[in-house]
C-alpha cells in the first residue's frame, strides 16, 4: 500500500464519518421537530386535575402548585381565572388579599385587580393569566399563560 493509498483512505474516513455525523444531527433534527415533547426539545406544559371539592370550605380561591409556577385560582359564579403570583415588576411574589379583592406585592408595593392588571406601584404588565377551564366536574389549570 502506497503512501497516496494511505492518504485517500484517511481522507475517505474523515468525509464518511462527517457524512455519518451529518445525518445524526439531521435525522435528531427532524425527530425533535416532529415531536417535541417526546425528545427533551420542550417540556411538556405541566397541569394539574382539581375538582371544586378542593376548594377549602367557603373560599371561592385556591393556592396552586403547577410546574414550576405558584399559582392563585379564583373561582365566580361561571368563571374561573387563575394567576401566576409572580410579580410582572421584578419577580417578587404577589399575595391574594381577599378583603380587598386584589394581589399586592410587598417588594414594592404594586397592586393588581382581581383580573391581574396593575393599578398602583411600578408593575406595569399584568399577571400571567394561566389557561384553566372545567371539562365535566374537573377543573384543569395548565401552567401555560394566555395567549
Ligand atoms: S416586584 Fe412586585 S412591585 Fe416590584
């Protein structure tokens, strides 16, 4: 075997093997693509299956964990909205004060309406609004915010 044979075997090598490395990242590609939750890529949005039996006795609001977020759920009549606590100011969390019908947030003093949009201090984004509905007598909220 010659010294140029020797040469172009290695450089055949080199080229198969980026050809094979290629085609991983490819096919790895398309595989997260097409299914994203399967593969790491994103994480499924966590949820969570409540009933309104879990509501503590004469409260129409709950204190959820959902993912990684802390959560308020506030139940009327036909309604349900439920809120990430986090403040929208600089991250704080924000505390349900049901007397005054509203989040406060202690770090500095903002204040948001029971539907999450700032009415004093220096928030001036709203509450994440997380998706929640019922779905026969389960009522199911995601971490997911509101489009
Ligand atoms: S972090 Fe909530 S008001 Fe500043």
């Amino acid at each position: 075997m010659t010294e140029k044979n020797n040469r172009r075997d290695f450089f055949k090598y080199i080229a198969n093997s980026l050809a094979v490395i290629a085609a991983g990242v490819s096919v790895t590609g398309i595989i997260t693509f097409l299914f994203p939750y399967s593969f790491g890529k994103r994480k499924r949005p966590e949820r969570l299956v409540l009933s309104d039996n879990d509501f503590p006795d004469n409260k129409n609001y709950m204190h959820v964990k959902v993912g990684e977020k802390e959560a308020l759920i506030i139940r009327e009549v036909n309604e349900l909205r439920a809120f990430d606590l986090q403040c929208t100011h600089a991250g704080c969390t924000t505390e349900w004060q049901e007397k005054k019908n509203r989040f406060f947030c202690a770090c500095h003093n903002g204040i948001f309406d029971s539907k999450g949009k700032p009415i004093s201090g220096p928030p001036k984004k709203p509450l994440d609004e997380l998706i929640i509905y019922r779905n026969n007598s389960s009522i199911i909220i995601t971490e997911q915010v509101k489009a």
